[in-house]
C-alpha cells in the first residue's frame, strides 16, 4: 500500500508538471533561436541599405522586348537615394536587380550638405559605389569646385577622378591639367599632364602637381616653371608653394630668376610677406647687370630690409674686367641704408680670412668692408698687396672705385711699398706714414707719399737698363708722376738727405728699410688657392702706432701751491 501510495505520488508530482517542463524547453529554445533572427534581420537591413531606392518619377514603363528588358524606364521628377545620398534626374533607366541606374538630363548627385555633382548624363553602380558622369559636370565640395566633361566618383574611397580635361578652383587659385584626380575626405588633388596653377600672384606649369586645398599648397615634381606677378621666373624640379602665407620651398638645384638676377641652390625657402630667402647647398647668386656672381653654401637675404649674409666657402666673383677677380672670406654680410628711396646704399662687410685674386693682382686681409655710398672698399688688419713684382702694405687699405675700376687708393699707417727689381733680391722701397695713388682710366699715374719718408731706389742705365747704384734718401714728402705706360717721368721732393752708392760699394745694412718685409709666402696664385688661408706668424703683424695724445689743459683757478 505505501509503495503504492508513492508510485502514485510521483506520477503525480510528473504529471502535473509536465507543462512547465515543456514551457521550460520552449522557453530555452526560443532563446538559442533569438540572436539567429536578430542576424538574419540585420543582415536582411543591411542588404536592404545596399539597395538603390527609386523615391519618385511621373512615369514609370518596362521595355521586355527592347534594348533594356532588365530597365526600368521611368521619366519626370525622378529621385533615387542610395546609402545617405540622392540622385534627380529628368530620366534614368534603373536597374534593380543589378542595383544600378543610368541617368540622363540634369542629372543632380548631393552627399550630405558638403557635397554635390551635376552633369547631363550618369551611371551610377550601387554595388560598387561609383559614378560615372559625363558632359559638363560639376563637382563642388566645401569651397572647391572641379570643372570637366568626364568624371569618376568612388564613394567607397572618396575618389573622383578625371581623364578629358579638368579645371579646379580653389577661391582665387584655378588648377588645369588634362588628368587628375580629388579626394573628398582628404581633401588631396593630384594632377598630370600640362598641368597649370594660377594664383593671385604666380603661375605655376609643370607635369605633376600635388594640392592640398585645405592648406592651398601645392607641390610639383619633374620639370618645373613658376612665373611671378613681378616677373621673377623658378625653373625647379621638385618645389613647395603655400598660397596663404606666400612661402616657396625649392629642392633638386632650383634656379630663381628676377630680371637679370639668378639664383641656384640645392634648397632655397622663400617668404613673400617677411621677404626673407635662404639657400643652401652650393648656392650661386648672379648678378648680370653687374657681371658679378656670390657662392656660398648657406646664403640669406631679405629683400624689405636689404640685410644679407653669407658663410661656408663664401666665394665673390667678379667678372666686369678682362679677367675674373675671385674673393674669399668666411662670413659676407650685406647691410642697406634708406631702402626704397632716393639716397639708398649699401655695406658689404667680408671678415676673417681675406683672400682676393685676379691674374693682375692679389690681396689678403683680415677684413674689408665696401660702401656703394663713397664706392670704397677699406681693408683692415695686415692688409696686403701684390701687382706684378709690387707689394703694398699697411695698417689700412682704403681703395676708391669709379665704376669697376680703381679711383685712387690711401694706404694709412706703417705705409711699405716694394718693388722687386730682379732675380738677385734686389728690391726698390718706400716707406713713410700715409700713401696715396691716383689712377686715370685704371693706370696709376700719381703718387704721394708724406711722413718720415725713406727711400731705397736703384737708378738704371738708359742704354741697356743696368743699375747704377742704390739711392737712399730720406724726407718728409715725395711725390711722383707716371706716363699711360707706367714708366716714371718726374720725382718731386722737398728738402730731404739722400746719398747714391755704387754697385759694388754698397754696404750690406743699406739693401733693405728696416721696415722691410716680404711676403711672396702668402700670395695667392690661382682662384683656387684663395680658400688656403696663410696668414703672417705673430712677429711679422704691424703693432699699431698710437697717436701721441695732446697734454691736458688746466683752464680756470690753478692747482694750490701754484705761483702763477
């Protein structure tokens, strides 16, 4: 009976929990079932965004036995939209099942509200999210506008691409080229083929240009010519321009070229508004007009202010005589004063390690300056020299140029000129204070020579030009004149001592000035050699001569203890 009882009550207890059992089942089911309805109908969202929406038309036909029995042909007002975007169009032919439509008649494509294109006639593939548009096509995004016949747009990758002919406008720059292609997310253009810049302010021509219109620079590559407002010319292979801020970066040994100025260097930067330029890497400045040209590795140069400077094998060319004069220096500074005006001039300043050559004459210093003002160029510190057989020294070397050709030259301080007369050290020499030249037409034809003047001077025989003897004198003036041949007519000196030896009785202390000092040494010999600096050893540099200093004056009551 119990065991009955208890088969009974678990019947029971199964029984009347069958249905929650099954309710439990359903429930567990359903659940595994859930997130695989959830993904179909996703994925039947998903496909149904893929698809093309035909919106509206005023008509709409099949053609089962024409040309597009897979079209449908529908007219007026027509109005598609595709994954966020719309196309209009008075007709299109749609293509459903390939997800697809060709338009015809003002046709309109707007993505979001920074972008729209319009053309006459369209193929847009919904699959592949591109379009194809023909005939006087428009695309404009944000502030740019792309002018062309032909045109690809690739939604997918924000490419619109032309290949007949473009034209983009970019506020006041209008890019040409008969290929390119613009990127609307990057907002990237690429252009090739006769392509053409033109800006406010220049031209740009070349094969290849990169622009980026949301910096309005650009870059172009190969072949290269940029023309200017103000008639400069850039012939360059690879080179920056920023249409905002008006800088230029130019790589590949670009040439700039204004007027009859030139410019050459591995990289040149230049900033229109600031007026600064740099070049650097072999830069060449040539300077036509002049006939003369400036190589340095780092060159720069600001065309408001007229402040220049120059370093790194520094080198000056001037070529507007017969033969090319060559100057070095470590560093070249250029100043101007009253720019833009009537009075302006200007100031080069060459320091540290002079050295000048011309096949005619040499000279090294520790630095010059030259002044367009009074056209004289000054050389301090151990300024020397050489023409032919002369030597010429000093504390100071002023030189005065008319034109390109010397003036008049001063030699201040410690004055020493030396003439070697031959082979055997025999030398004719002046020494004195101050030392002035005057030139005419280049050819030295007067001289003057004032202050403790001495003088070793070997007379010739007329006949056969064989010294006589040694001539010495002192005074406190000599003057001499010089015919167009440089030979010497007249020597005019006042009140002076002078005493001649022979030959053969001259004494060994009277051959040289104690002021004597020769220094072949250091002579450049070739333009190359201007850049091997040698200088004079510790000994041999002048020690200035300080000027005796007046004695002071008491004016007023007189010291105590004074009598007077």
């Amino acid at each position: 009976m119990g065991e009955m009882i208890k088969l009974h009550d678990i019947n029971k207890i199964f029984g009347g929990h069958r249905i929650s059992v099954n309710a439990i089942l359903c429930l567990f089911g359903l659940c595994l079932l859930l997130p695989v309805m959830a993904q179909r109908k996703q994925q039947r969202a998903v496909k149904q965004d893929d698809r093309v929406y035909m919106i509206h038309s005023d008509g709409l036909k099949y053609d089962m036995f024409g040309n597009n029995p897979d079209a449908q042909i529908v007219k007026g007002h027509v109005r598609f939209r595709h994954r966020g975007a719309y196309l209009t169009c008075d007709s299109a032919y749609f293509y459903q099942q390939s997800n697809s439509v060709k338009a015809f008649g003002h046709v309109y494509f707007t993505q979001g509200d920074t972008l729209s294109l319009r053309c006459e006639r369209a193929f847009y593939d919904g699959q592949q999210q591109m379009m194809d548009a023909r005939e006087h096509v428009v695309l404009k995004h944000r502030q740019q506008t792309l002018y062309t016949d032909s045109l690809n747009y690739d939604r997918l990758y924000s490419n619109a691409y032309f290949f007949e002919g473009g034209t983009l406008v970019d506020g006041k720059d209008r890019l040409v080229s008969d290929w390119g292609e613009y990127n609307t997310q990057t907002r990237q253009a690429k252009f090739y083929f006769n392509v053409r810049l033109r800006s406010e302010k220049r031209l740009v021509t070349t094969d290849t240009l990169y622009y980026d219109t949301r910096k309005s620079q650009a870059h172009v590559t190969g072949p290269s010519k940029i023309t200017t407002d103000d008639g400069s010319v850039i012939d360059t292979q690879d080179g920056y321009f920023d249409s905002n801020s008006d800088k230029a970066q130019l790589f590949g040994r670009s040439v700039l070229t204004d007027k009859n100025k030139t410019i050459t260097g591995d990289s040149l930067y230049y900033d229109r508004k600031t007026g600064e330029s740099q070049g650097f890497g072999n830069v060449i400045y040539t300077d036509k007009e002049n006939k003369n040209s400036l190589i340095a590795d780092i060159l720069k140069y600001n065309e408001k202010t007229g402040k220049g400077y120059a370093t790194k094998n520094a080198l000056v060319k001037d070529y507007s005589q017969k033969d090319t004069l060559y100057m070095h220096a470590d560093t070249l500074k250029l100043f101007t004063f009253n720019i833009n005006t009537d009075s302006v001039y200007r100031m080069v300043h060459a320091y540290n390690k002079v050295r000048a050559y011309r096949t005619d004459v040499q000279a090294v210093c520790d630095s010059l300056i030259f002044s367009t003002k009074d056209s004289c160029l000054t050389m301090y510190k151990d300024p020397i020299v050489w023409n032919d057989n002369r030597q010429l020294l000093g504390e100071q070397i002023k030189v005065y140029m008319n034109d390109s050709t010397v003036r008049e030259a001063h030699v201040l301080g410690q004055a020493l000129s030396i003439e070697k007369v031959d082979e055997e050290d025999h030398y004719n020499q002046i020494s004195s204070k101050v030392m002035h030249a005057y030139f005419v037409d280049g050819a030295l034809r007067y001289t003057e020579s004032v202050g403790n003047v001495k003088v070793i001077y070997y007379p010739t025989d007329d006949k056969d030009s064989s010294m006589i003897g040694l001539n010495y004198t002192e005074t406190d003036t000599m003057r001499t004149y010089l015919s167009k041949d440089r030979k010497l007519e007249k020597v005019w000196v006042p009140k002076h001592v002078s005493v001649t030896y022979p030959m053969t009785q001259i004494p060994p202390n009277k051959y040289k000035l104690s002021e004597f000092a020769w220094f072949d040494n250091l002579r450049p010999v070739s333009k190359d050699d201007i850049f091997v600096w040698r200088g004079k050893r510790e000994e041999d540099k002048l020690k200035t001569i300080k000027r005796h200093a007046a004695p002071l004056q008491h004016f007023g009551n007189a010291p105590e203890g004074d009598g007077s």
